[in-house]
C-alpha cells in the first residue's frame, strides 16, 4: 500500500520507463534523474526493467560496435538519431 502511495507522489512506472529510455539515448535533466533514481529505489519492477535495459543495451552496443561493424558514416548517425528525437518529441 505504501508502494502505491509513493508512485502517486513520485512517479508512475509509465513516466519511469520513459525516462530511463530517454536517458539511455541523451542526457536527462537532473531533476528528472532524481526523480527517476527515487522511483527506482521504490519500485521492484522498474529496478529490475533498469537491469534489464542495461543489458540489452549492452548486447546491441557489442553487437554494432563490435566484431560486426557496418560501414556508417556520420552523416547516416545523425540521421537516426535526429528519427528517433522526433518520435520521442524531445
């Protein structure tokens, strides 16, 4: 019961795991990265969502930058990153 009162007061696991995607593409602002670290220490299911995403983060960043690079230019970077901005409307 106590857990549900705090998301009320915090921060809904919907905005959490937002967060925590939008702060694995760029940079947060610091209160919503307090705001994040409080809701992660809370919640039993975003911790383990957190784990999750720096896993698979890990795996795709082996996976792109390691034995199987592609040829990408700057230009192609900035290009995907510029789509997934717009989708997130940041």
């Amino acid at each position: 019961m106590i857990r549900r009162i705090l998301h009320i007061f915090f921060l809904p696991c919907s905005k959490a795991t937002l967060l925590m995607e939008k702060r694995n593409a760029k940079n947060i602002l610091p209160k919503e990265n307090l705001q994040l670290s409080m809701h992660i220490m809370i919640c039993k299911w975003c911790k383990a969502y957190e784990k999750k995403l720096k896993i698979l983060d890990s795996i795709l960043k082996k996976k792109w930058f390691g034995e199987e690079k592609t040829d990408l230019n700057d230009a192609d970077i900035q290009e995907f990153k510029d789509k997934i901005f717009r989708k997130l409307d940041f």
